[in-house]
C-alpha cells in the first residue's frame, strides 16, 4: 500500500548492540527493511546492526536506512 507523500514518519525501537534506539521512517521504508532482513534470513536488529556499523559519523541512522534500502532495490533492478 501507498500511502500519501505528506504521511508522517513512524518512529519504531530498535536494539542495536544491547542500546535501545527509536528511528522514524516512513512505512514503505520498514516495510521494506523487514523484506531485506528476511530475505538474509536475519533479524530486522542484525540487519540495523549492519547498517550502522557501515554508514558513516556524519549520517543518521534513518538516513543511512533510507539509503541502504534505495541501493538494495537498485542493486536488484539492475540484475
């Protein structure tokens, strides 16, 4: 489902290394981290893990979210 372009990020938990974050992404973009974590057939933490260990200071973690899913699905597109 897609939803309107003005709906508001959901802010969801996420443990990342024994710390409890809170990252806001729009649905579309949870719903496709929870697609890519099932796909390596890992948890959506392992895969935040992941992400966060790989992005760098200066970027958020949403934002690095947001990117790592964009390059995904790029990636797949080009297969």
């Amino acid at each position: 489902m897609i939803r309107h372009p003005d709906a508001r990020p959901e802010k969801h938990s996420l443990t990342l290394r024994g710390h409890r974050t809170s990252v806001s992404l729009e649905t579309e973009f949870w719903q496709a981290l929870r697609d890519i974590a099932a796909l390596r057939n890992m948890p959506i933490n392992a895969l935040a893990i992941e992400i966060d260990e790989s992005r760098a200071s200066d970027i958020g973690l949403a934002s690095a979210i947001r990117l790592f899913v964009l390059r995904h699905y790029r990636g797949t597109a080009q297969e």
